[in-house]
C-alpha cells in the first residue's frame, strides 16, 4: 500500500482525486475557456509560448490544460494518484502523445524529486500547499523551482484563528470516520454554508439561484466544492502578511494580491522571483 493510501485508510488525508474525477465528468468547453481567462489575468499575458508551467498539485488538470492551450510546456503532477490520473485523462482528450505536456505523481514534500524537475517561468499551485500536512516546508520547497524574473502565482487559506481550528476539527472528524457515517459531518456543513444564502435566494423570489449559479476559479460546481471544503485535509492556514515576508525573505517580490477579506477562503498570490 502506498503512503498515500495508508494516510487515506488511517483518515489523515482526503481523497481530492476521487473528487476531481467526479467533477471531470461535468467539464466543458465553457469551463475551459474561464480556466484560461483566469490565468491569463492573473499572470498578465495572453502567451505562454515558449515558457515552462509546473503545475504542483495539479488536481483536475484544468489548470495544466489552460497553460497548455495558452502555448506552455507544462509538467503536471500531484501526490494522489487519483488526481494524477485525472490530468492524464485530460492530456489524453485535449493533447495526446504530446512531449510538451508531461504529468505524473510526485510531491512537494519530496525536495529529490523537486531538484530533478529544472527552473521554470511560471510555478502554479492553486489552493494545494496547505493540503500537504506541511504547508510551511513545501512552501519553501518550491520557491528554487523558480527561475529569476519567473513568476510564483499561489493560494493559501486564510487564518482566522479560533473559526480555523473549528474548521480543523470538522475535517479531521469527517475523514476519520467510516463512510457511511460522514454524511453527519457533510450536511450540517451544507446548511451551515448553504442554508442563509438559499433562505435570502427565496425570499427574493430566487430560489437557489445563487446554487445554480455558483463558479470557482477552479470551475468546481457548488456540490463538489462543499465536499471538497469539508473533506478537505490535512489543513493549515496563514495570514497574508506571513505568506509576504516567508516569500520576501527568499527573494521574491509580491506583484498581485487579492485577500478573502478575512474569511474562510483563499488568499491569492503572485510573485515574481528577483532577477533576471
């Protein structure tokens, strides 16, 4: 049994990939299309021609697939073998037996296998360091797979203390007991997520419109991206200002930033690595 699938069985780890795989069965072009434009605002070009893209953590592929389509030669990869097989299914659709599209399984805690990977232009890991049970090593661990004058473009959840620690529990708890029984962990978390915004919807004379049209950067529907909260461990956090001065002191500069303005999401990074 690999290690992966021992912090599985000891309910130390979510199953991102087994969630990834559902939401590649409702992928389409629309989707696609909003991936692309994401990066190509967050990074601030329309070409990644003739750049190398690492994507850590590369879950479903959507994002390796927009860097791909965007001109990148991308290396994707991702420690759930699961997730690694998603992205070659997406490879497989959009870009067989292409040589400038790799993707397999490996980890940001594994630095042996970082040094082989090279320096590349663009470094994207999206909502995925925090997930890794040492968020604070393997944001250090990718920082030298930037070149100088390269771009880091990150996302980190926000701390905000005691709530943080609650949502901690919720996700150590529903990982650890049988499947069967996590429904008593999901269903409370989807009301307590859920439930003002569908009220506030009907009394509106909306009912569930903001369900219906619910998107993510990440293109998750609003189901997937519930499980995927909730499940989702092991789990750290940071406060922006922390995530700044970690990456300042290695030698980056902060070029674009947007904050969850204290909530329960994602604070978003760019960096660019000093040098040239």
């Amino acid at each position: 049994m690999t290690e992966h699938a021992l912090e599985v069985a000891h309910g130390d780890r979510f199953e991102f990939g087994e969630n990834w795989a559902r939401f590649l069965q409702q992928l389409d072009d629309n989707r696609i299309s909003e991936a692309e434009k994401s990066l190509k605002q967050w990074l601030g070009t329309e070409s990644l021609q003739g750049k190398r893209f690492l994507d850590v953590g590369s879950g479903s592929g959507l994002f390796s697939l927009a860097a791909r389509r965007m001109g990148a030669r991308v290396h994707s990869f991702d420690y759930d073998p699961s997730s690694v097989r998603c992205a070659q299914e997406l490879r497989r659709r959009y870009f067989p037996d292409d040589p400038d599209w790799v993707v397999e399984e490996g980890s940001a805690l594994d630095a042996d296998y970082l040094n082989r990977l090279g320096v590349f232009e663009v470094l994207y890991s999206w909502g995925v360091l925090h997930h890794t049970g040492s968020m604070w090593q393997a944001l250090g661990n990718v920082a030298p797979l930037v070149a100088p004058g390269g771009l880091l473009f990150i996302s980190i959840y926000n701390n905000q203390g005691i709530p943080s620690r609650g949502w901690t529990l919720v996700k150590r708890t529903y990982n650890r007991l049988p499947r069967l029984l996590r429904p008593l962990v999901l269903w409370p978390a989807f009301a307590y997520l859920w439930g003002p915004k569908t009220l506030r919807d009907i009394l509106i004379g909306k009912p569930f419109h903001s369900w219906r049209n619910y998107s993510t950067l990440r293109g998750m529907s609003a189901g997937r991206d519930v499980v995927d909260w909730v499940g989702g461990y092991p789990f750290e956090v940071a406060r922006p200002e922390e995530i700044f001065a970690f990456y300042r002191e290695r030698g980056f500069s902060l070029q674009r930033l947007k904050t969850c303005a204290g909530k329960s999401g994602c604070n978003e990074f760019v960096f660019v690595r000093d040098g040239n």
